[in-house]
C-alpha cells in the first residue's frame, strides 16, 4: 500500500467544487472515478482544499492509497489522458502513509481577479469578477497591507460558519493588488483561509477601491469580529487557488512557487 | 436609414467562426437575430473580419443599416441585455453610409497566445495553443522582427487560398514575440493579413522556438512565395483578432488602441 499526492488544476466552470456529492458532478468525484479505472481498486481520494462551486484551481492538492504498482510520479501523465480537458494533473509522486494534505501545516496561495473597463470581455469571463465602476488599485493594495501578518479574521468568515470550538486566527504572509491594463489582481498568501475569506476579502476591497469604504477602516473591520462590517462576498468564478505548499515536508512538491511568499524561518530551492 | 458600426468581442470557442452559414450556429447569425429583435427589421451585418471557427476577438468590427430611432451609441447597450454572454458589444456608433469595414484602410492587431509549460493549464486552455516543448522567446522575438515592413505575405497564406488577382502584399508595423511567466504572446499589427497568415506564422514561430528551424531563415522564407517552406498553421484557439482601427475615419473608435502600432503619418489622441 502507498499513499500518491497529486496537484490538480481545474477549470471550475462545470464543477459544484471539489467535494463530493450526491447527484453532482465534482472535481473529487471524476478524479475518484479517473483513478479507480486506472487503478481497478476503489479509489476515494482526500483534498487539500474544498474549494467552491465555480472557483478554479491551478494547484489544489489530493492523496489516496493504492496497491497498483505504477510507480508515483507516472499517474499525472496516466491520469491525464482520462479525465476531461478541464482537470489536469500538475504532478505526482509518493508520500509516507502519515502525509495528510489538511492536516500538515500549509502555504496556501489564492488569486482574485477583476475585470475592470467599461463592458464585459467574453474571453475573460469565466476566471474575472467583472466591475465597470471604476476601482482605484492604490486604496486597495493599501487596505490589504493590513491584512498581513497574524490575525483573527472572524469579520471574514460566512456567517453559516458558526462553530465557536474552531480558532479563526490565521497568518496572512502577503497581500496586494496589482493592475495590468484592465485586470485588477488580489493575491494572498497564508497559512489558512476560514470558509469564503478570500471572497469576502474581495468583496471589501472592492468597496474600498470604489471609494465607499477608506482603506484605513480594514484595522476596524479585522477588530470588529463580526461579518457585517465587512463587505459582500465577491463571486466564486473570480478566485483561483494558485498552490499549495508543505514547507516542512515537501518544499519542492508543487508545480507552481511563488517568490512574494516566504514563510518565516523556511527556506526553498530555486525554481 | 442610418449605418450602424459595432466593436464586437467574442469567445470563439462555441461558434463557427464569424460568418453566417447553413446549419451552423456563427457569431454574425447570432448578432443578426439580436439586431433583428431588437429593431423589428431584418438586420444583415457587414464585418470587417470574416475569423476562423474557434478564434477570438476582443474587438472585430460590424456595421448594419436600419431606420430604427435609436441612437447609434445606444445599440451597444440594448445589444448586450439580449446576446449570449460569450458576445459583447464594445462600443457602437452611428457612421455616413458610405462607410464599408472591409473596404476602407485599416490597422489590425492579433495576438497568439502559446501556454508554454509542462502540464496543461485547464484555466488556460481555451484562449492559448498548450506546447510542453521550451520554446527561446529571443529565437521567436529576433525572427519575428523580419516580418516588419511590406513584403510578400504568399509563403503565409493558406494553400487552398489561390486567387492569382488578389495581391499578397502587406504591410506589417509591428511584430514581437513577448513572454510573461508561462505564456508566450506573439503581437502583430499590420494592414491588412492573408488568409490563415496569423496562425501560419505562428506555427513557423513555434519551429524556430523550438529549435528546429533558424532565426534567420525567417527572410529566406518569406523570398520562398512558397507555402510549404513556412510552418505549420497553429490551432486556431491560440489567435485573438485583439483591435480593428480606421485611421483616416474613426481614429479613436474602438475600445482597445495599442500604442505599440502607430501607422505611420497617424495621429491619434491619448486614451
């Protein structure tokens, strides 16, 4: 028996998320059923990251235990020539028995994106959020400066999510918004995101950048504790989960690295 | 009656390309039967660019005659409440009569996106040609420079494409081959381009990136007049018809304006 990781790219258009359910089609339940005809076992796998309907991935990450002899970095080319053209393996190998993709400390990247100019781009419309008022990235990237660094971030979190036993304190290494041409970028980088944050963060900044709320009320915001001091929780079709790395287990795992996000004390290889 | 001119933006990917044909559902026929609705009368478009099925536009061009009351830059509205969100209206104004989009001089502006990686990018896939083999963006871009001025575009052209009176002179103004990150974007602007000419000169950009054909041949190839000495024509959902502009007559119609594609003798203002 060995436990394979794999880092799985989707398109999540035609997907209700990652997890799976009774009678929808999900990321998880077509790489189940890729891996179980591949395999001829039985295959449940376990993600990283359950992420939304709608909400796309460049580098989510999954694990399952299989007999099969296939050595572990061969199933992401096996794999993709049986799942459909919007799930793609980014990569796979072999991982102790122990590994467990969401409770093993993690580096966790997501990107928002924002179309902004006058009328909706067709080309872009399945992976931006599109806003024809004008948003002024400055206010922006200087709200989510306040972001960095370790917080309780309970204004951020979908008010469904109630459970008092869980902490909603979590570590943000960076954020910033970026403009190139019409495309605004919000991309976070921490150890954990409660339920619907990143989203919920948007949709603040988003307010912020179209001058409704200052940028020096997301000190406030983050004190406040309460959901109803943030802003609306932007759409799903805007966010992409960029990676997800393991620094104390597998530094080099991931397809995709990011230079602008360096956990504290943990050193990576170039690449 | 009054002549209408559209900028028109699409994903390609569900349509048969741009013009009206039998029992094929085309980007014209279905912004024919939108205009038809919208004004109560039988609207026959007239485009600029005649694209591919498969291929993209962020700003093709139309015009249709009516004697609707509506004013001509209110058309852009009306139009987009009532297309399929993977057609968008960019802009819309009233135009003299006389004014033909195929018949009046023009600068173009395409783009070709290569995704050049190891794995393919499902986010990705529908708007870049994926290519795992590394490809030398300074090869590309130092070949790509060849291309600039008026030359004879036959070796670019479409075999089937043998009309002996049409010229297969163009003039190009800029051609550049730029890389950010994993995509590889090759921009070109020129006058007017043969049948295929994009896609074909991207597919001999590719066999230059990859090492198999010189920088320097580029030359050789265009005195060739010949189509098998280029390269393969590159799949179709890799190109975007990116900007249509008219420079003797609505400088500063359309949405998008590159700087870096000034004809020269134009002026146009800042925006």
């Amino acid at each position: 028996m060995k436990r394979v990781m794999l880092s799985v790219a989707y398109d999540g258009t035609n997907y209700c998320g990652w997890q799976v359910q009774p009678n929808e089609i999900t990321v998880q339940q077509v790489l189940n059923d890729a891996l179980s005809a591949l395999t001829g076992e039985e295959i449940h796998t376990i993600g990283a990251s359950r992420t939304d309907a709608g909400v796309h991935a460049r580098g989510n990450v999954a694990v399952f235990d299989t007999n099969a002899r296939m050595l572990g970095d061969k199933y992401s080319y096996a794999l993709n020539t049986r799942l459909p053209e919007d799930i793609r393996i980014q990569g796979s190998r072999e991982v102790p028995g122990t590994f467990h993709p969401r409770f093993t400390s993690t580096i966790k990247t997501y990107e928002y994106n924002i179309l902004n100019r006058r009328f909706p781009d067709p080309t872009r419309r399945l992976n931006s959020y599109f806003c024809y008022v004008p948003l002024d990235t400055e206010r922006m990237n200087q709200a989510a400066r306040y972001l960095i660094g370790t917080h309780d971030f309970r204004s951020f979190r979908a008010s469904g999510e109630t459970n008092p036993d869980r902490s909603t304190v979590r570590t943000i290494y960076s954020a910033e918004v970026s403009r190139s041409d019409d495309v605004l970028k919000f991309r976070i980088c921490g150890n954990g995101f409660l339920y619907n944050m990143v989203r919920i963060l948007a949709g603040t900044l988003i307010e912020i950048g179209r001058g409704r709320v200052a940028p020096d009320k997301m000190p406030d915001i983050l004190a406040a504790g309460d959901r109803s001091s943030a802003g609306p929780t932007a759409p799903a079709h805007g966010l992409t989960l960029m990676e997800i790395r393991y620094p104390e287990w597998e530094p080099d795992f991931t397809a995709r690295r990011s230079a602008d996000c360096e956990m504290p004390g943990v050193t990576r290889s170039a690449g």
